[in-house]
C-alpha cells in the first residue's frame, strides 16, 4: 500500500518534469517576432494580405505567433529582386512576394511574366488554383522556400505622362521604368520602348522629376500611389501580364514550429491570399470597372484597346513570348496555355 503510493508521486513527478522540459524547449523555438517583408504597405491590397495573413495567425495561435510587417522591402534594403535569397538565407522569416520580383532566383516564375499568356482572371484563376499552381509550388519549394497560398498584384496596365497608346508605335523612343527582371526589358525593346530597370522605391521620384515618362502597374497600386501625380495622364489597358502573390515562409522558421501551428499558419494564408485578391480586384472586375471611372475623374485619359489594337501587341511580343518560352520550360508552358484554352469564363 505504502509503496504503491511512493511509486504514484514518484510517477507524478517524472509527469511534471517531463511537461516543464516541453514547456521550455518550445519557449526556446519560438522567436518573440517574426519579420514579414512585402513591396507595398497596408495602403495597397498587397500590404493588406500581409496584415489579414499576420492578424490571423496571432489571433489562431493565441499569440505565439506574432509577425511585425516589414513593407517597403526594408530588411533588404529596397532591393525587390533580392527578396526571394534573403529569404531562403532567412534574413526574412515570412513575406507576400510578387512572382516577378522572385523570377531571377527561380526562373519558372517568368511564366506570369510572358506577354498576353492571360487573357482575363479566369485564366489567371486557372493557373493558380488549377496543376500549373501546384508544379510552381513544388518549384518554389525545392528553391528552398516554403509556399504556402496565392494572392494577386494585378494586371499591370500602361502609363506614361507623354500620349494616349492605342499602338505599339506609340511607345517608340518612351522611357518606361520596368522591374528588374530580363523578360521585361525584351518584352518593352521588342515594341520599341526604352526599358530602364529600377526599384519601386526609385520609380516614384524617377517619375516626379521625369527621369522616365512611363511605368507599367496594377491600378489598384496606380490609385493607391496617386501616380496620377506624378504626371502619369495616360493609362492604356492593355492587360499584358498579371503577377500573383505567393505567401511564403523560410524554412528553418517553418520546421521550428509545430505541426498544429503550421496548419494554423497555412490556412490563414490561405485565407488572407482570398480576401487579398478580391481587394486587387476591386473596381476592376465588375463589368462597368468602377475604379477606372474614379481614376478618370481626376484628369486621367483611360485608353481601351479594341480586340483589333489589342493584337498588334500581342504580335509585336510573339518573338519575346517564344524566347522565353523555352527558357521557362516549354512543358510547363505548355500546360499553362492548355489550362487556359480549357478555363471556364
Ligand atoms: O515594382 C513594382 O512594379 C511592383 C510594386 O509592382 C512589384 O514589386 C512587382
């Protein structure tokens, strides 16, 4: 009876030891802040994903999980197309990423990339939410990267401060800031522009002082950055590329955590990467395109190009669009475009 008794404490303490090592080891795991870069702030859809993304996983992990937002791409200093290293190095613990800043590092991501692929969101849908999204996934992953959802930058339409473009011969001889990324200076050479590579940081003032005439964004980050400010008077859409979002983690960060907090992490991305795109496609989607209306009442010239007008880019482009086919992958391409012809509109 006596004996049985001891070996009951005795249990009971080994029981208790036992949770507080667990205790303390976890405690020991979880860093107090995790760092989340992006581009754009909270003003901009981008930015909001991010802050929806950081407020659910504090809010479903009762804190433990707590992540500052780093916009601006600060903790690289403004460099956008050092992002994705910087994180698999884990200088960053988290980010929302736009495919083209990552396409040096992982070059599969120029398929968002290639002129006039995506005609309309369907298609863009098709891509991301259909096999083409899961093989970029298992790319980005074996990059060294965790993914974890998609969200959307946007379709990116064309500004300038000189003249309304209804043809490629309208952007001979403009300078038009692009990102840093190859397939973009091919893409504005091919139609006679004069691409010059900067950050989005150097673009605003580069725009102000008119350094460049031109610039090619979103126009959710158009209205958000009041490019129209800037002299950009002119917007054509064109709707030549979109970029996705990719919500990511770094992988020793990922690997720390438990698995029940990992599921919490994933799906808040993924939910986050939900809300975020319905916020790019605001004013956008709807068939009258409100936003465009807004962006008009302030002096601006929208130009829509006819299915005809359209299709002078789309030709002009051809040459880039093979050329990079065949650096991306002429089998994930391929698969792309066959998604695409297939989508329900
Ligand atoms: O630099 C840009 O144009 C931006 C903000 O859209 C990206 O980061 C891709």
């Amino acid at each position: 009876m006596k004996f049985k008794t001891v070996k009951t404490v005795v249990g009971l303490a080994l029981a208790v030891t036992a949770l507080a090592f667990n205790g303390a080891a976890s405690a020991q795991t979880y860093k107090p802040e995790y760092k989340m870069s992006l581009v754009l702030g909270p003003a901009f859809p981008w930015g909001k994903g991010g802050e929806i993304w950081a407020n659910l996983v504090r809010e479903r992990t009762q804190g433990r999980i707590n992540i500052k937002l780093y916009p601006g791409v600060s903790l690289i200093q403004g460099d956008q197309t050092r992002e994705f290293s910087a994180i698999r190095q884990g200088v960053i613990d988290l980010a929302v990423g736009s495919t083209i800043n990552w396409s040096p590092q992982v070059k599969e991501l120029n398929l968002f990339s290639l002129p006039f692929l995506m005609p309309d969101y369907a298609a863009m849908d098709a891509l991301t939410q259909g096999d083409v999204g899961k093989e970029i996934f298992r790319i980005v992953d074996k990059a060294g990267v965790q993914p974890l959802a998609w969200g959307e930058n946007g379709y990116r339409e064309i500004s300038n401060s000189k003249l309304a473009i209804k043809k490629p011969e309208d952007l001979k001889g403009l300078k038009i800031r692009v990102v840093g990324s190859p397939l973009f200076l091919d893409t504005f050479t091919a139609l006679g522009a004069n691409p010059t590579q900067m950050s989005w940081a150097d673009a605003q003032p580069a725009l102000a002082t008119g350094a460049v005439d031109g610039q090619e964004n979103p126009m959710a980050i158009y209205t958000a950055a009041k490019l129209h400010t800037v002299a950009q008077k002119h917007v054509t859409m064109w709707g030549y590329v979109s970029d996705p979002l990719i919500f990511v983690v770094n992988k020793d960060i990922w690997a720390s955590w438990t698995e029940a907090d990992r599921a919490i992490v994933k799906q808040a991305a993924v939910d986050a990467g939900k809300q975020e795109i319905a916020i790019a496609r605001k004013g956008l989607a709807e068939a009258d395109r409100p936003l465009l209306k807004e962006i008009a009442a302030q002096g601006v010239t929208i130009t829509q190009l006819s299915p005809q007008e359209r299709e002078a880019f789309v030709k002009a482009t051809r040459p880039v669009y093979d050329k990079w086919k065949n650096q991306i992958g002429a089998g994930l391409v391929g698969s792309a475009e066959k998604a695409i012809a297939a989508r329900k509109k």
